[in-house]
C-alpha cells in the first residue's frame, strides 16, 4: 500500500462525509489516501445509489487529474518529475432495460417517504438522467 492516489480525487457537496478517518470534505476535490496492490478503490454509480436512496451505497463524483512525482531542487523550489503509470479497471454493470428501479428491501434503509407505487424502468429513469446530465452541462458551459 502506497500513499496518496496518483491523481484520483473525489467530491462531495456533504460536508459530513468521512473520506477517511477524521478528515472531512470541505466540498473540495481530495485525493484518495492510499493506492497500490492491497488497495481496491469501488465507486459505486447511481443506479444503486438510487436503489438504496443514498443510504447504503451513495454515487461518488470522482475524476483524475495529471500527477507527477514533486521534488525539490537545490534551492527548495518545487520540480514536476515524471509521470508515474497507474492501472484502473472499470466494470459498469447496468439492470435490463424493462427492470423496475424499485428501492432494495433492507433493514438498513431509512424509509421515510414512499417511493411511487409505479417505479420507472431503468430505461424511462436512465432517460431522465441523461437528460438533466445534459441540461447542466449545456448551463456550464454557457456560462463559459
């Protein structure tokens, strides 16, 4: 196990939520602590996060950004070195289409408020979320 994560940050808008033990999101990207052989990093998407209401599996925003091993000259000063090669697996698992997106019975999800009687399939919610992902970013980029 290795320190830091070669450039895999996470984001979240909940300040209350632990990335690791007694460090805090201040809705800022962070770094993964630790990276290597013994470590396995799953992000789980919004199918399950919608499934579980957030509760048991919430959809973590994440991304990679360009890292370099940083050294420090003679004089203190700071020195990009060389890229560093990292390995990610990605499997993105999905229902069938005609599948109800019903919330997963379990003791451990708060109820709360009742979900429809008629839950979507996950075509007509995937439909929906592409069409709202699409909506922000056309707003983020004509506010460019």
């Amino acid at each position: 196990v290795n320190s830091n994560a070669m450039g895999l940050e996470v984001f979240s808008s909940n300040k209350s939520e632990k990335i690791q033990e007694n460090v805090f999101d201040n809705c800022t990207w962070q770094e993964l602590p630790n990276h290597g052989h013994g470590v396995a990093i799953i992000f789980v998407g919004s199918v399950l996060s919608y499934l579980t209401k957030g509760q048991i599996f919430p959809a973590v925003k994440h991304r990679v950004v360009d890292w370099r091993i940083k050294t420090k000259d003679d004089d203190g000063c700071c020195i990009c070195g060389s890229r560093e090669e990292r390995m990610a697996v990605t499997l993105f698992v999905r229902p069938h289409g005609n599948a109800l997106m019903k919330t997963l019975p379990s003791p451990d999800l708060n109820t709360g408020k009742k979900m429809s009687n008629n839950p979507p399939t996950f075509s007509a919610w995937n439909s929906r979320v592409a069409k709202n992902y699409m909506k922000k970013k056309q707003m983020q980029k004509d506010s460019m």
